[in-house]
C-alpha cells in the first residue's frame, strides 16, 4: 500500500515540539543500539539545538522556518530551513562551523527515502525563480543526499565530521573510524611530537566549567588563521586584523560561544602543546 505524504511550513518551532522530541526520542534508541550512526542523527538534528538557534539566529535579513513531512498522518521528518531573501538563499540550518548537516530523521527505510523525494519535490517547485541551495556537508549515505543527488543537485562531501570525542569508547576506535589519509596524517604528527619531546594536553570545557573568553578568543583567532590557510589565501598584516575581529565578535557573541554557557550538552575539548592551543 502506498503511502500519503504531505507537507507543511511551520515558522514557530514550539508548535512543533512535542513532535520533534518524538523523533529524538527515536533516534536516541537507534542510535544507542547500534542500528543507526550518530552522524545520520546527531545533536545538530535535536529539538534542544535547533530551539536554541531559533531563539538566537533570528534576524531582520533572514527566516527560519521547518518543513514537517507527514506520511499518512505520522510525522516522518522536519527539514529546518533558513531562508535569505535578499540573497535569494535556501540551507539548512546548522549553527555549527564544521560538522554534520542534515534533516530531521531517524528512519532509514524505502518510506522514509520516498518521504526526502517528496521533500526535494517540494523545494523545486517553491524556491525556483533562481534562488540558490546550500546544502552542504551531508553524510555521504544520508538519504536527502541521495535523493538531491537523484534529482541533479550537486553536493560536497567532507572526509571528516564532527562527532564527540565522548562518543567514543577509546582513542583507538576514534582512531579508527577516521578516514585513511587523516589517519595517517595524524600518526605522523604524534610520532614527530614524541620524538622532539612535546608536552600534550587536552582540556575539556562544559557548561559548569565554561571556557573563559580569553580562551575563546584565543581558539577562535587560530580558526580564523588556518580558514586562510584552507581557503589559500595569503596571510597579510590586514586579513590578520580581521582575524582578530572576528575572533573577538564570535568569542563575546557568537553562537557557539553562547551555547557553551545556555546548553548543557555542549563540549569543547582544545588540545596544548607546551602551553599553546594547537587544536580545538
């Protein structure tokens, strides 16, 4: 028997509520038991998160809203859209400076792929008077991404994503989930520090043990230096001074600094060598 979705836009996230805990809840049995990866389902993809930036990301130059997908009456997944008129820009909304994008869906099965098509659908048809999509960063098996890809959008995968050191039960399995060039570039690092006789240490950071902002900004500065780097760009007296303003707006207001203090969830690990911040 075939199923009956339908769709529909929702621009205040508490109204939806109770229905996203219901997918979490979902997601947070399938995930613990093994049956589905946490980067298909991660914290990005929570009502906790997503309230928080509905609460924080607001803005007069752009919208969010929440598609809800219904499959004969159950909900069966939420895309969170943030929408930028004036760009004329459609993505998902994320918050996260690297990481997982994706929807809201904890299933993995023929109706929950039909559901994304009808999802695409719906976005061909809405945002098709040259807006722009942005759905970078997706999980290469998450099935948005393959029914984007189904339907000529083109995507960019990433070869490592942000999942928590927590997750992990030790080194060597976190280790071991990384891809083969990461791998080795890493072995290779360690191996160059413990011989030259580098002192490492990871700090971590929660909410009842917050980083200070001089710390933020500290962690903030060298990820705006090495965007340079990743980007190619050269490293002049002037993109440094923007380096440090930056720095300084995202370590006194920015999302992630501000979630640090109001979220319980969320963790910061920054690894020293001899004292200075290597990596965060």
């Amino acid at each position: 028997m075939k199923e009956e979705f339908a769709i529909e836009t929702i621009r205040d996230i508490h109204a939806i509520r109770e229905q996203w805990v219901a997918l979490d809840a979902v997601a947070d049995t399938l995930v613990n038991s093994g049956k589905l990866p946490y980067m298909e389902y991660s914290f990005y993809q929570t009502y906790t998160w997503n309230c928080f930036l509905y609460e924080n990301c607001r803005s007069w130059h752009k919208k969010l809203e929440y598609m809800v997908v219904y499959a004969d009456g159950k909900v069966e997944s939420i895309v969170p859209l943030v929408l930028k008129p004036a760009k004329k820009e459609v993505r998902i909304i994320s918050g996260r400076i690297a990481g997982i994008l994706n929807v809201v869906c904890p299933y993995r099965d023929e109706q929950a792929q039909r559901a994304m098509d009808v999802v695409v659908q719906k976005l061909k048809e809405r945002f098709n008077d040259g807006w722009r999509y942005n759905f970078h960063d997706m999980p290469l098996d998450a099935l948005f991404r393959k029914s984007l890809s189904d339907n000529g959008f083109a995507h960019t995968e990433r070869g490592s994503y942000h999942i928590p050191l927590t997750k992990f039960s030790s080194y060597n399995e976190y280790l071991s989930s990384l891809g083969k060039n990461i791998y080795k570039n890493i072995r290779k690092a360690y191996n160059h520090l413990s011989t030259d006789g580098k002192a490492m240490q990871l700090h971590h950071y929660t909410q009842m043990n917050p980083p200070s902002r001089w710390l933020s900004g500290k962690i903030w500065r060298l990820y705006f230096r090495r965007k340079l780097a990743w980007q190619k760009k050269k490293h002049t007296f002037w993109k440094e001074v923007r380096c440090v303003m930056k720095a300084f707006s995202y370590a006194t207001a920015g999302i992630q600094t501000k979630s640090m203090f109001r979220l319980q969830a969320s963790e910061l690990f920054v690894l020293t060598i001899d004292g200075q911040i290597a990596a965060f």
